[in-house]
C-alpha cells in the first residue's frame, strides 16, 4: 500500500532518541533548547517554543495575542480544523475567509473586503490564520499590509511549510508575521512522533509563550507579584497550559532537522515530477504563485468530476484497489457540524466548497520511489 505521507526515520535519528534515553532528562533538559534553536536559526526567527503538538502551539499563539470571549478569530475554510478550533478554545467566534481559485490559500482580496465590510460593522478581526497549503507560502506580503491597516494579529499556520521558501525569507521567519506555527506530526515534512512549535521575533509574545506552555507559572522574581518566599518559591501568575515537548521528541526534531533541506529537495523533485507526468491528463496541476517556493508537504489535484464517468468515489476505491490510498485535504471546515451548529451553511465560501467537490492528494513524501510515482500515475491514467 501507497500512503499519501510517511515519515523517514534513519539510524542517526534512532541514535539522537537513544542518547536522550540514557541522558538526566526525559523532559524539560538541554535537548527542548536545542530543538528550538535548531529551528529558530534555519528560519531567521528571534525565538522559538517547542510544543506537544502544532494544536497546542495554535492554542497558546492565540492566547498570547490576548485572544479572548467575544472576539473573532478568522482562518482559512481549507484548513485541518485545529486552525479553526484554537480560537473557540479562547472562546471568540470564528469566521472564514473564502480561498484564491489558483493556490487554494486564503484569497488576499477576500480578505481585503471583508475586512471594509467588518470596519463599517465594527466586527473587525482580533487575529488572523493563514494557513500555507500544501507548503506554500500565502501572500503575506498584502496579508501584512492588511494587519497594518487593520491592526490583527497574524499567525501563520505553516503546519505544511517547515523549509518553504518565500521572497528572500525562510517560512517562519516572521517577517510577514507575529508568530508562525509548525506541526511535527509523523505524516509533515519533519517529525518528533507528536510535536508542535511557535516561532516569534517579539520578545513580549516569546514569554508569554512560555508562560502558558506551563501551567502560568514563572520563577522569574521580576514578574512576581511580591519578593520570592525562597530558592523553591514559583508564582501562577496566568491560567495557563502543560503543552511541554520531551526531550526525546526534541532530540529526534533536532536529528531531522539535520536531513531538511534533503527532504524538500526530495519533495520538490518529486512534485516537478507530477507536474511533467501529468501534464496529458485532465485534471489541474498545483499553481504556484511568483515569489513561493514551497515545501511540498502534499500535492494536490483537481478533477472536474462533473465532467468525466467518475466520481471521486469510484476513483478513490479503484485506487485503493491497485494499492494507492489517496486522500483529501480538506473537507472545508465550515461544513463540519460543530460549525454548521454555530450557523455556517452550504454556500457561504463558494470557493472552498468548488475545491471540496473537485480536490485529491496523492501520495507524496521522502521515501517514495520514481517507480512508485510512476505507478500512481499510471494507475491514475487508466482509472481517468
Ligand atoms: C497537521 C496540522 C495541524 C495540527 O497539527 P498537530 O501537530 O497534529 O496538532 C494544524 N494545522 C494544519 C494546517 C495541519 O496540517
């Protein structure tokens, strides 16, 4: 069976892991540093919070821009739904922005006018979530303009993008933004099994970070409210988290950050690959934008079903039967039922829903062979 993402694990990773194994710490040492370090310095970024998960990095991202009751959060429909859920964890309400028809990310010009809209209804966003599909880059540079204009926060949801290229930048530098998220999920383009990071350049939000990646709890006497009781005297200064990455999941985020640059090398030959391979059937092949270079965490299709005997269904099952799992990515979240329980509907982000109706993912990571991608195409011509 084909998979459309899996890790790559070599024996330098499993060494990194098993010297932590045999190290003091387990959690909270040397290795979470490192990690974050590693991380911070490859992207340009001032700082870095290593995290359990990127859904936790989301979450306390949102609660150090001050996110709270009653304001809005607003993200992309094409997204996994914990770029959506982290503002209803702080209990504002989420909106959406409807995607750009070519890159299937947050359409700058959808949220340039609904941004006038909101103005005149005094319903203006407190934070905003790009998220960079498929590993690439949103168009941050108007995205940013829009936050200067507007005054919200900015959040990149670079789960996709850890070594996307855009303009001069790394993705998670923070030059466009306030804070960028990354996801080390096994199936992403770098891994710790679970794991998550924030990345900052403000000095103000880096500690806030800490602050509510454990418990609210400081030992620095300076943010205490009173002089220290003693050398064991700890403040909760904050209701905060315990979203704490171990050691050994920093170690292994450390070792394959060493192997990066070869994973999206990989990736990017494999996705030029598709796009030759391809080119004679019909379906659309991903459109990237002047200025990204992206990562290729998937590489996404679209069929105008409608238009040929197929359904999405029936192509999906004759490619499981010639042993290739595609997939989707994603169901717009609005039309999840929690959502359609706070009022979304059917029609409300035409765009996103166009997408829905016509999208796939196929099979795209480190490990897969030419002769793999060469049969997935195959497969997919005689199906088509
Ligand atoms: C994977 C993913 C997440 C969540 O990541 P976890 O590390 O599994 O919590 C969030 N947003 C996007 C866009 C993702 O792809």
């Amino acid at each position: 069976m084909i998979y459309y993402g899996k890790q790559s694990i070599s024996e330098t990773d499993i060494k990194a892991v098993e010297e932590v194994l045999r190290s003091d710490f387990l959690t909270q040492g040397p290795a979470i540093e490192q990690f974050e370090r590693t991380v911070a310095d490859y992207c340009g970024a001032k700082y870095a919070v290593a995290v359990c998960n990127a859904t936790a990095a989301l979450h306390i991202a949102c609660l150090s821009a001050g996110l709270d009751t009653g304001e809005l959060l607003w993200t992309s429909p094409i997204t996994f739904v914990a770029s959506a859920n982290c503002g209803r964890y702080c209990g504002a309400d989420v909106d959406f922005v409807d995607i750009d028809e070519k890159t299937y990310n947050m359409s700058a010009a959808a949220l340039e006018e609904k941004l006038r809209r909101a103005r005149r209804e005094n319903k203006l966003p407190k934070v905003v979530i790009p998220i960079h599909l498929a590993g690439q880059s949103c168009d941050m540079v108007r995205i940013k303009e829009l936050s200067d204009e507007y005054g919200f926060t900015i959040i990149e949801d670079a789960s996709h993008a850890v070594g996307a290229d855009y303009l001069d930048t790394k993705v998670g530098s923070c030059a466009f933004s306030d804070m960028t998220v990354f996801s080390f999920h096994p199936v992403k383009i770098v891994t710790t099994g679970e794991g998550g990071m924030v990345l900052t350049n403000n000095h103000e939000l880096y500690e806030k970070l800490l602050l509510y990646r454990s418990h609210g709890i400081t030992r620095n006497p300076a943010k205490m409210t009173h002089v220290s009781d003693g050398a064991w005297y700890y403040q909760q200064i904050v209701l905060g988290c315990n979203y704490r990455m171990t050691d050994i999941q920093a170690a292994l985020g450390t070792s394959q950050m060493k192997r990066l640059d070869a994973f999206v090398a990989r990736r990017r030959e494999l996705a030029a690959r598709y796009d030759a391979l391809l080119q004679e059937l019909p379906l659309v092949t991903p459109h990237v934008m002047e200025g990204a270079n992206p990562s290729w965490h998937i590489y996404v299709v679209r069929v105008a079903f409608g238009q040929i005997s197929k359904t999405k269904q029936q192509l999906f099952e004759a490619m499981k039967e010639q042993g290739i799992m595609l997939n989707l990515h994603y169901i717009p979240v609005h039309r999840q039922p929690y959502y359609e329980k706070l009022g979304f509907r059917q029609g409300d982000f035409p765009q996103s829903e166009k997408y829905y109706d016509e999208a796939f993912t196929l099979p795209l990571y480190y490990d897969l062979t030419n002769d793999q991608q060469d049969r997935i195409v195959e497969s997919l011509r005689k199906i088509l």
